[in-house]
C-alpha cells in the first residue's frame, strides 16, 4: 500500500535539538492529519491531530500539513531524551472511507540522546 | 486515567488453529477498532465495530476474520484458521464517537501473535 509514506529512520539527535518528522500521502480526500507516538511496547498514542491544511502548535511540538503537496511534517523544538520513541503519521478521511479508518506511514524511529 | 486493556499479551498458536484475541475497551466508548501490525511494517486497518455491527473492514479482513462484543465490556477478534503470514503485534482501539468529526482513537498495548 502506497496511501501514506514515511521514512522509518531511524533518526538520532542530541537534546535540544530541532526535530523534522514527514510523510506524504497520495489519497487527496484526506481530511484529518495525525501524529502519534509509540513506546516500546506500548500502543500508539495521538500526540497531535489537524483538520485539513495549516499548522497547529502544542508546546514544543508543531504540525503542518500542505494538501498542495500532499505532505505534513511534525517539528519538534528543544528535543528532549523523554521525546526518544517512534513516532507515526495517520491520516484518516480518504474517499471511500469513513473518518475511523486510519491509514499509518511506517513510523520514523527516534532517538534523543543527551 | 482509563485505557483500553488487551490480553494475552503474546499468544503462541499452530498454523490452522483458531484464536481469540481481548480487548476491553474504554468504557464509555461506542466504537471499537482492531489494527495489525506485522514486524516492520505499517499499522494496517483491519475493521471498526458500532451498534454490534461492522461499520467498516479493510481488503485484509477477509472470511477467517470475525468480530464480536459477546457482553458489554469486551471486544474480541477471532481468526478461524491461523495462516503464518497472521503473525503479528495486534491493537485493539476505541473512541467516543467517529460519525462526523474527529474523535481521538485510543489504543491498547496490543496482544503479539506468534503463528508456528
């Protein structure tokens, strides 16, 4: 399946470093753009949802999505140890679906290290 | 704070037998989802459950698949015959609602299916 690409990784930076997360997608119906975050195991848990184009901040972390492109990037300021997980885009909305079906890229694995 | 529980935690089964899978989900949640996840892929959609009845299933929910809420607070997959290509980590998910707007799905731990 091709509907959502993400590079895996994995990707390792200091602390206090300014992260970039990206996937892109090909089904142009979506509607809702999500991060989650998932822990060894433990399930995958949303860190950050957005409707449709634009940017959404919550504390160090912004999401951007650009339907243009088909593209949504997550950045994450001030990386901390504590942020070292994998992280998955999802996106939901797509034509033929309803809003509960969640299409995920791979995850990118990262690692912050102090 | 409440979550969606999932058991066994790992289930180890011979190809061809059935499994149950558990999940029980939030309990104030009316929908009810099952994803998979096969070792460094994706987390695929596998079906969403309202009202005790699908509301949708994916290409890979096929015939040996089957849901049900056998009570109020449970939530289980059932694969009939068990393929070794099934081996998988399993996630159960709820939320409030899904109909017109966003509801943040909630995922349990998962249940890892071993098929040998």
């Amino acid at each position: 399946q091709k509907e959502v690409e993400q590079d895996p990784g994995p990707l390792s930076v200091p602390e206090g470093a300014i992260v970039s997360l990206n996937c892109t997608y090909s089904n142009s119906a979506f509607q809702y753009f999500m991060w989650y975050r998932q822990y060894s195991r433990k399930g995958p848990e949303l860190l950050m949802y957005t409707y449709s184009s634009g940017n959404k901040e919550d504390g160090r972390f912004t999401a951007q999505v650009d339907k243009s492109s088909k593209y949504i990037s997550l950045f994450i300021r001030d990386s901390q140890p504590s942020d070292s997980a994998t992280y998955l885009c999802a996106m939901s909305g797509g034509r033929g679906s309803t809003l509960g079906r969640l299409y995920f890229g791979r995850g990118t694995q990262l690692t912050v290290w102090p | 704070e409440p979550e969606v529980t999932q058991t066994p935690s790992h289930q180890v089964t011979q190809m061809g037998q059935e499994v149950i899978l558990r999940c029980v989900p939030i309990s104030n949640h009316l929908y009810f989802y099952w994803y998979r996840q096969i070792l460094g892929q994706k987390v695929e959609f596998l079906v969403s459950f309202y009202n005790n009845e699908i509301s949708e299933k994916s290409e890979i929910f096929d015939d040996q698949f089957s849901v049900e809420r056998p009570d109020g607070s449970n939530f289980t997959l059932k694969i009939r015959s068990t393929k070794l290509e099934d081996s998988a980590m399993y996630f159960c998910a709820s939320s409030e609602k899904f109909a017109n707007s966003f509801y943040e799905q909630y995922f349990g731990p998962g249940t890892r299916l071993t098929v040998t």
